[in-house]
C-alpha cells in the first residue's frame, strides 16, 4: 500500500494531530514528518518497509428526510490540501457536532454535502461509501435511495466513483446499468490498523493526489488499473437475515417467507444480494463497458488461521504472519505473487494449498447476514489433521 486516507480529518482533535504530524509530499499527498516516520519504521520487518503517502480523507454520516422518507446515507470526502480540509470543517461545525466522533452524524442532506465540498476546493471530491450497505448507504434497503440522482439531484454529475463495499464484488454492481459511467472503486473501510487494506483500489498514473483525481473523473478513467476485493460473501451484509435469531437467509428464502424471519416473525434485514437483484437491469455475467479486472483475496492472518485452526488473533498466526512478512515480502506479494513453495518452507504445506484456493477462487464462506461476517471454509477437517497426505499443489 502506498497511499492510505487519513480518516476523521473533520474532527478537530485529529486535524490537529495531522497537522503535526504531517507534512507536503508530492502535489495532494501527505508523509509523516522524519522524526515520526523512524518511529513508524521500528519493529516493521525490512521487506515490509517502503515510502506511504497519506490522502485527506473523511467519512460524513448524513441523516436526513428527502422524497418523503427517512435517509441515511453514508459518504467518503477527499481534499487536496489542509486549507480545504478546514473550509469543510467550518462549514460542517456550524450544521452539527463534529466534537463526538470521528464520522460526525450530520442532519445534513447528501446533496448539500456535496455542494460544501465542491465549493471548498476544485479537487475535493465526494464518494458515496459501501453504497449497497442495508442502514447507511445510497442503495441501503432500509433507508437508500434506488437511483443515484434521487440522492444528488442536479449535483448528480460532479459524483464520478462509486465505492462498492466489502458485501459486493465488482460483477454485482455490472448489472445495473446506471451505474456504467462510474469509476467503481474498493476502500477497506478499516476501524482499526489490521483492516487496512483488506480492500483497495489500484492505480498505473502520476503519483499524486491530481492523479487519482483524473483516473476517476476522466471520460476514460485512463490510470484506474482495478480493485482488490473482500470475497463479497465475507461481506457482513451478503445475504438477508435476522441476526439475534441466528437465521441466515438466501434471497430466495426471504422471498418464500415474504421478508418475514421464521423464527421470530418480525422483518428480516434485506442484505445487499437482494437489493442488487431489485435494482439489476442485466442478468449475472454482464460486464460493464468501463469494467476492470478485480482481485478477491482473504486477509493473511485470516489464511493462517484458517490452515493452524486457530483464531487469526492468535500468538501462533501473529508469529507466523511476521515470519512470513520478514522473509518473503508484503502480504499484498504473499497473497498474490509469492510463489507456494516458499509459502510451504515457512507455514506449511496446508498454508500453501489455502493460499492457493484463495488464488483460484476455490473458497468456500458461510455467506454474512444483518451485520455478522461470513465465516470462511478452507479446508476440511481431514486435511488439518493430516490425514489426506497425498494433497498436491498445483
């Protein structure tokens, strides 16, 4: 990973704190001030070690009432530099408290947001976030919108990518055809340090916050080369379902049951695999005319805990991961590029093969409902205890 958003910059207390601790890069792009960035360095294994950048970024909860309903909609802001960032922070302080969270609850309309950040700087931009999440997104069952315009109004053209969110995968979001002359783009939505980069967008262009800004904006989106992607079946809100009940149902289920749990009679949450279905103009297997590769990958950690049977935040896969970092590269490498064999000299041959169907998209997840995440399904209970020894690697 080379260049990560900041987060919360709208909050006072962490402005501050980026503002000390950050200084210019290339243009847009933020690094730590030298004295921070050997302290960031220590501990972090050699081949790990490289040059990150930083984005302003922000992510806005807007709760508000529009064509007659209640809206909660969730959205991601971008600014070039720390004058930008603080219009939009004074713009914000005087609608709401921006005080008690880090993502400030505004009672704000999405299309009034957008208006604020576009008058704050020519390069600030806005991303609807995880917009097929059922409680606060664009498309959300419970609270969203079924057309982008209905949420930007006359703003609509200056919206130009589309974060799809950990629950859906690039495929899903083809079949809508309103959605063809958006850039699609993967953030990892990360709350805590070992979720950054469990999703992520890749870019082939000039090294610089202008130049994310073009691969996005442009007609062509010249410079977006793809995304890296959650198995959207891992997502916490895949299928429907009813989480206190513990009852995980396909769309087809939610259908026969007409949206009702069986256990306990009241509404299931709709995921994000009916919603798309309900808002899909194209079958399955329809690509978009701007589509672009995409990679579905399993975090490390979770690998490793899949193949030793063991929680990923375990002492036995901590000590592993940062063997394997230290010896053979960046987990990004691991997962993608790093050859198996080398892969089986450190963790072993069932480390391997996981890695491998992880490659391969031989994977299997108990698919994620009402908030809880898929659970993921590697191996058979035969291959951990060692009993199918002929496994080979391909």
């Amino acid at each position: 990973m080379q260049v990560v958003g900041t987060g919360d910059f709208v909050h006072p207390a962490w402005l501050k704190e980026l503002q000390e601790r950050l200084e210019p890069a290339e243009a847009g792009f933020f690094k730590l001030k030298p004295d921070y960035d050997r302290e960031a360095r220590k501990g972090l294994p050699l081949a790990c070690r490289g040059d990150v950048r930083f984005i302003l970024s922000c992510e806005i909860s807007n709760i508000y009432k529009r064509l007659d309903k209640v809206r909660k909609v969730h959205n991601v802001i971008f600014a070039p530099s720390f004058a930008a960032a603080e219009r939009i922070q004074s713009r914000l302080s005087s609608i709401g408290n921006i005080h008690s969270d880090g993502r400030p609850i505004l009672g704000l309309d999405s299309h009034d947001l957008l208006e604020i950040v576009l008058e704050s700087d020519p390069f600030s931009y806005l991303v609807p976030a995880h917009i097929w999440t059922p409680w606060f997104s664009v498309f959300g069952s419970q609270s969203g919108f079924d057309h982008i315009e209905d949420c930007f109004g006359d703003l609509t053209k200056h919206v130009f990518a589309l974060e799809t969110g950990l629950s859906s995968d690039p495929p899903m979001n083809w079949r809508l055809g309103q959605l063809d002359s958006f850039a699609l783009v993967s953030n990892s939505d990360a709350h805590s340090a070992a979720k950054l980069g469990r999703e992520s967008t890749i870019y082939n262009t000039d090294f610089s916050y202008q130049g994310i800004y073009r691969a996005l904006a442009g007609s062509h989106q010249d410079g977006l080369e793809g995304t890296v992607e959650f198995f959207p079946e891992e997502g916490k809100y895949h299928y429907d379902g009813h989480r206190l009940c513990r009852k995980r149902m396909h769309p087809k289920e939610t259908k026969q049951a007409d949206g009702v749990c069986p256990v306990c009679g009241k509404p299931v949450t709709v995921g994000v695999m009916s919603r798309v279905e309900d808002l899909a103009d194209f079958p399955e297997g329809r690509k978009s005319p701007r589509w672009r590769p995409y990679h579905s990958l399993i975090p490390l950690a979770e690998i490793i805990g899949e193949a030793k049977d063991v929680a990923p935040g375990s002492q036995t896969v901590q000590k592993i991961f940062m063997d394997i970092l230290g010896r053979l590269g960046n987990e990004m490498y691991v997962l993608r590029e790093a050859p198996l064999k080398d892969i089986e000299k450190i963790g072993g041959s069932l480390l391997a093969e996981c890695v491998r169907r992880v490659r391969s998209g031989t994977v299997s997840i108990a698919a994620g409902y009402d908030g809880e995440y898929g659970t993921i399904s590697l191996l058979s209970q035969k291959e951990r205890d060692g009993q199918d020894n002929q496994m080979t690697l391909f």
